[in-house]
C-alpha cells in the first residue's frame, strides 16, 4: 500500500518537475496552468494524508506551506461554510425552483452575484473596533490563528472606522488573494533571482499568507475583499446581502466592486455572462460567480444543509475538462436495475485525479453524442461530479467501432433487458436475481445514512453475495465468524469489527431504516417524512395509496412505489425476518399537541404581506408546528393570500383549498387564550 503511495507521489514529483523546468527555466509549459495546478494539488493532498513521506525536496516545500500545526488553532463560532456549485443554466433554475419551492415564494428571488474569488477565505474579529484574531478556514470549524500575517495586508484595517452601528464584536469573512499584476511581477522577480515562481495567484497567496514569519507576508503584494459579516442582522438594522456589503465599505474594508443586485435566474445568467466577458480584464483571478439570496431573513430560513448554506450557490466557470479516448464501453447495472453506459477510458488526469471511466448517463446520451470504442473524447470532471463524456472529438476516423447498442441481455444476470416507457433508463428485468442488484440493495442497505454498518463496502458485499453467504439483507444479520475469516481481505479482528458493527446497527432509528429498504424514490428526506408520519413500520406498511398521500413531498408515483413495495409477499418476508433477527427503532410518541396547535396543518404563503414578510411568517407557522410548503395541493390546509396573490390562489379555489387573509393568519398565531 505504502509503497505504491510512495511511488504514486515520486511520480507526481517527477510530473511537476519537468512541467516546472518547462514552465519556468523554458518559458515553455507544455501543458496548461490549470493541468499543472492539479498536479500539484493531487501531491499536497498525498503528501497530507501522509505526513511521513514529505522530504524538503518535494516541490510543495518551495512554497513555504506549512504543516497546519504550524499555527496556533482558531475555533470559529460559526462554521465557515462552502458552497454547493452549479454549472449550467439548468441546474441554476433548479437552484431556484428548491427556494422558492422551500419559501412557498412564487415571485423571482433577488441575490446579490457577485465574483468568486479564486483565493483563500478569512475570518477576522475586531472587538471595539480593534482587529484581535485572523483566522484561516481551516475545516469550517477550527482554522489556523495567522493574525500577525493578516496584518500585514494594507488594505485590512487594524481599526474600524467610527459608526454608529459598530458592534462590540465584529466577525467579518472575506477572500485574501493576490492581485494577478503582484503576482506576475514577483514571478518575473523569483525567476531572476532563480527561484521558483508561484504556480498561480491562489497558491502565491496560500504560501504568503502562511508564512512563519510575518515579515515574510509582508513582501508580498497581498489584498482582500470581505462579503459577510455574521450575525450582523439581528444587531443593525441591515436587511440584505448587499446591504452587508455597503455596511462594510462603510467600516473601511475593501469590497469587490463588481457585487450587484440581480433578480431571479435571468438576472444571474446576464451577470455570469458579464463577468465572464470581463474576467481577463479584472486585476484578480476568479473561478466563478456566487450568488447570495439577497434577503437575510430568506437566508436565515432556507438555513444550510451539510455545511453549505441553501441560499447560496457557486456558479462555476467552465469545468475542466479533458481528452482520451474510449477504450470499451460497458453497462453497469445499479440497485434498481438501470444500465448504465460507461465508457472505459484510457487513463487522463483531470480535475485533481486520475480518470479511467466515464459515464454516459443512458441509451438517449450514447446516441445524441454518437460515442463509439475507439473514438477521441472530451471528458469532463467538475468538482465532486462524477466524470461524464461530454463529446467526441471528430476523428481521422481509424479504429471507429460500430454504433452502440443497448444489450438485449442483462451483462451480469443474462435477465431480458426492458426500456419503460417514457424513461429514458433501460432495465435488467431479473430484480433481485440479478446478483449486480442484490448487490446494489445491500451496500445500500448498510449505506452511512442508511443502516450505517461500518466497513461493509463494495469489495466486502460483492465476496459476501459471489460466495452464497448473504443474499439478501436479512442474511448480514446471521453471519458468523467462521463465515467471515474465510474471506479474502478478512482477518479475526476485522471480523470481529464488522460483526460488532453489524450488530449496532440493530439499534436505529425509524428513518433509517425506511430508507435502508431502498424503495424506488423514497430518498432519505422522504424517509424521514414518513417515519414522521407513520411512526412506526406497521402504519406505514398498512397505508393505502391515499394516506401515504397526506405525508409532505409524497405524490402518486412514490405513494405508488410504497404500496408496491410492500405489496410484495418477499419484501414482507424480509421485514418480518430483520424484525426477528431483532432489529429495533425508536418509536417516537405524537408531538405534544397543546405545545404545537398547529401540528398536522400545511400552509402556503402568497402575495405581499402587510404586518411581516412571508419568510417571517412561515418562520412563526413553523414554530407552531405547522408545515409550510411552496405548492398548493389537496393536502394544503389553506392558502394565506397577501397583496397580489399569484396563481396559487386560483388553484387553491379550483381544489377547494381555503384561502384566508392575512387577518385570518394574525389570529392563528395569536390564539385567544
Ligand atoms: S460566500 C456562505 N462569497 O469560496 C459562505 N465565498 O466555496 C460561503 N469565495 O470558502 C462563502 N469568493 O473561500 C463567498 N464572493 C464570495 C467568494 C467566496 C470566493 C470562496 C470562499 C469559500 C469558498 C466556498
């Protein structure tokens, strides 16, 4: 393991050397900047996971970067979140659609767009006006304490400039970065002096800002920009992303210029298009476009989820991407039964990391792009995002194999293949035979948000289903040590743990374990709906299409799935086995409906209101237990109309929906005693 690990990195080491040599001693880099950057990313992320295989000559030592232990830790009070990113036109629209959706807004949404600065994000605190603390990032909840380095910056002020609106504490949280004009005249400077130049503005700004000695930063033309400041509406008056902004101009720091306002997607593509147009010409690097939903109280409602804020998004410039070629071409069959065209690459490094498959999503991609074996393909991998072919590049036309078409028979069960209609997917019919799809329910099953059955992975469950010992859930419950050491990879300890961890896993809750059962689209938000709901496995196995109806998100398709689901006498076979085999939830009681009048009713706000704003008020309906959702449906207790109601109104009517006034609202918050 370590070895190949060691390999791995004199590798890379090798690969950044010779593109540094071609960069920097021949002015004449033989694969582009961001190409290089990903290398040198991949080898600081190795050589991090493995501290012992740092040596003073590896190319990340130039730079000065520090193990993060060279600073004193800084906790941060709030988390220092990150950003979910979008990349297309599409999937910003869908952004929307989730907030307004979540507001029960049908009106545009108003953000504030504004650069994403390719840099390093900081968090300062000023108590009475005085800078005390600066902080990296870090995790998100404890960064590195470099508050003599940030004070070297000229353009963050030491004190804050009087105003009557400056609060005891202060927490501002800004991006510090290298102007591109700095960093390319102390490249010019390095390669004088026959040092090593820096790979790019961010990495420049990484290493100076890290520096031991703040006498070092100091060299460095550093700048930074500040977008937030926490907590700061419940202490000023200050209602807006873009009135934080101003806020903080005033306070004296610097801000980025090119913040607007926007309305709604529209908005957002203009400016995204603008900036774009505008990027080269810009004095410092960005990497895309943020945009913020403007109202704070709107923020404060749509919160976060897994440490990235809902009202907030990056919309990335274009992703990297990269060439090869199709080796194979290959059907993956998942839980469900769906193929999945892949295409067997040969090896390309993009986005950070080796490459070697591709998916191609369906039937429907595969021949919209004609990708055939043989040919030259773009491959993309953004971010996280599984990496996909994107096109095939018009070739000399050699070694083109002929047009791909779907298989007629399950590749792992020999099982007919059905399309349905309508759906782009196409189906192993063979359901649990399919030992790919017992699979496939299994690693599901003991997935971390499902069963959470620590070290079951793919490897693991592929031997456990291959050599007879489970072939279906129930069977991981009856597994014995004997069983387990014979296995490849497996020794007393390991079995011993996994055993340990299979039977914790006993103890779970509702939730989880609905969605562990891995019913088509009953996701783990929908699971824990249900549980809500239903409260206990036997009410949710009795409900009929139109109680399962009633549960928030749940529409005919997934009520549909339900029922079918334990329609099945072998799915019920199952649940009555995992019951014996002694698994266990928590069965929570009714919420206490004098705390929670509202508890059970479903709300949707439109139009203008007079006394609050919609998002305050769904903020109290909630309080009282009520739900409040964006669409108007049969299970919608009424519908509060304000000033100019949209077309809500009308389909609440054409339902059979109440509408109430806003007086209406007033009085079910304000119950008389
Ligand atoms: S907002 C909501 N605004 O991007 C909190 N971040 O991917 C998230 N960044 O860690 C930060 N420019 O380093 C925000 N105008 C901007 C930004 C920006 C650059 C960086 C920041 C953050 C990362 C999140």
């Amino acid at each position: 393991m370590t070895r190949a690990i060691e390999k791995k990195i004199e590798q890379l080491r090798e690969e950044i050397e010779k593109h540094s040599y071609a960069y920097h001693v021949l002015d004449d880099p033989l694969i582009p900047d961001v190409e290089y950057d990903a290398l040198f990313r991949a080898l600081q992320q190795l050589e991090f996971d493995h501290p012992g295989l740092v040596t003073a000559a590896s190319p990340t030592q130039r730079i000065g970067a520090k193990p993060s232990d060279a600073f004193p830790p800084a906790e941060h009070t709030d988390p220092m979140l990150s950003l979910g990113n979008v990349f297309d036109a599409a999937e910003l629209e869908a952004f929307e659609t989730r907030i307004r959706d979540r507001l029960g807004e049908d009106q545009e949404i108003e953000y504030t767009a504004e650069p994403k600065i390719d840099g390093l994000a900081v968090s300062l605190v000023y108590e009475n006006g005085v800078l005390v603390r600066g902080a990296t990032r870090g995790d998100g909840f404890t960064g590195e304490d470099i508050t003599e380095n940030i004070r070297t910056i000229r353009s963050v002020p030491l004190r804050l400039q009087k105003h009557r609106d400056m609060p005891e504490r202060l927490e501002v949280r800004g991006e510090v970065f290298m102007p591109k004009k700095g960093f390319e005249e102390i490249n010019v400077h390095a390669r004088k002096e026959g040092k090593k130049a820096f790979v790019n503005p961010r990495n420049a700004a990484a290493g100076a800002l890290r520096r031991l000695d703040p006498r070092e930063t100091a060299g460095y033309p550093l700048d930074a920009f500040f977008y937030n400041a926490t907590g700061i509406a419940k202490q000023t008056l200050i209602r807006t992303q873009f009135g934080v902004l101003q806020y903080l101009k005033k306070m004296g720091f610097k801000i980025c210029a090119e913040a607007q306002q926007v309305s709604g997607c529209q908005g957002c593509l203009q400016y995204y298009g603008a900036i774009l147009d505008k990027r080269a010409a810009l004095g410092y690097e960005l990497d895309g476009v943020v945009y913020k939903v403007n109202d704070l109280d709107l923020q404060e409602v749509l919160g976060m989820v897994s440490r990235a804020p809902r009202w907030a998004v990056a919309h990335k410039f274009p992703a990297q991407e990269a060439a090869t070629r199709v080796a194979d071409i290959r059907f993956q069959v998942g839980r469900t039964g769906a193929l999945t065209p892949v295409a067997k690459l040969e090896p390309v490094f993009v986005g950070g990391a080796t490459v070697s498959n591709a998916t191609l999503h369906n039937m429907d991609e595969v021949n919209r792009k004609d990708v055939r074996i043989g040919d030259r393909v773009i491959i993309r991998r953004a971010g996280d995002v599984i990496p996909e072919v994107v096109k095939t590049i018009p070739d000399s036309g050699t070694g083109r194999g002929d047009p791909i078409q779907a298989p007629k028979r399950c590749p792992e069960c020999n099982s007919e293949v059905v399309r349905i209609e309508g759906e782009a997917l196409i189906r192993c019919s063979g359901g649990l035979y399919c030992p790919a799809q017992r699979k496939g329910v299994i690693r599901h099953f003991a997935s971390r948000k499902a069963m959470d059955i620590e070290g079951l992975g793919t490897k693991l469950v592929d031997q456990l289903v291959d050599k007879g010992l489970v072939s279906s859930v129930k069977d991981l419950f009856h597994l014995d040590k004997e069983d387990l050491v014979e296995l490849e990879f497996m020794g007393e300890l390991s079995a011993t743990n996994l055993l340990d961890a299979i039977k914790k896993s006993k103890h779970t809750t509702l939730a989880r374990f609905i969605y562990a059962l891995g019913i088509r689209e009953v996701g783990e938000a929908t699971a824990a709906s249900l549980a809500d709901q239903f409260r206990d496995l036997e009410p949710l196995q009795q409900a009929d299409y139109e109680a399962l109806q009633e549960v928030p998100d749940v529409g005919p398709v997934i009520a549909e799935n339900i029922t079918a689901f334990f329609r099945q006498a072998h799915n019920r076979e199952i649940l009555s086995e995992l019951k014996n085999a002694g698994l266990v939830w928590e069965v929570k009681p009714k919420p206490d409906e004098q705390d929670n009048p509202l508890a059970g009713k479903t709300f949707v706000l439109t139009g203008r209101l007079e006394k609050f704003s919609r998002a305050e008020a769904a903020l109290q309906l909630k309080a009282l237990g009520a739900k409040v959702t964006g669409s108007v449906s049969r299970k919608t207790t009424a519908v509060i109309a304000g000033e100019d109601p949209g077309s809500k109104v009308d389909k609440a009517r054409s339902l059979g929906v109440k509408v109430l006034a806003e007086e209406d609202l007033l009085a079910l918050l304000q119950p008389d005693p």
